[in-house]
C-alpha cells in the first residue's frame, strides 16, 4: 500500500508540472535531437524532454515549482542552431 501512495504522489506531482510542445524547424538528424536535448536541459528548467525527429517537436514538463518562459525555450533551441516556431502548453 505504501508502493501505491507513492505512486499517487509522483502522479499527482506530474499533474502540476505544465508539458509543453514546441515546433521545431531544422531538424534533420539524431545529432539535431542530441543538439536540442542538450540545451533544453542546459537551462536546468525542465524534464522529461523527448525531441521528436520524425514529427520535428519538442516536448518536456517544466519542473516542480519551475517557470520557463517562450523566449528561454527559443533561446535555447536558437543556441542548438534551430528554430521553436510554436510553443503549446497544456496549461
Ligand atoms: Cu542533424
């Protein structure tokens, strides 16, 4: 039971954490996906980051108690050499 309400906390956590998903324009490679997973943890702002070659998008969650702001998340994927076109948060 104690496994279960630890499990309900970590879910309850991640409901609080905003995802957000950001266009990317540029991206050709899996060097690209490394490039832009890089510098988006570099900003020590976010988790979770999955860079999607195939759909060419960025997605991570802010963490606990963590804003990150549009013009961070370009200036980041900017420094990697590549373009955040549309950034969509889910809350
Ligand atoms: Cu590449």
């Amino acid at each position: 039971m104690k496994f279960l309400s630890v499990l309900m906390l970590l879910i309850s956590l991640n409901a609080f954490a905003a995802r957000v998903e950001v266009d990317v324009l540029g991206m050709t490679c899996g060097m690209c996906v490394e490039a832009i997973t890089k510098e988006l943890k570099a900003t020590n702002k976010v988790d979770n980051i999955k860079v999607s070659l195939e759909n060419k998008k960025a997605t991570f969650q802010e963490l606990a108690k963590t804003k990150i702001a549009d013009s961070e998340i370009k200036a980041a994927i900017k420094k990697a050499g590549y373009e955040a076109v549309k950034i969509r948060r889910d809350k």
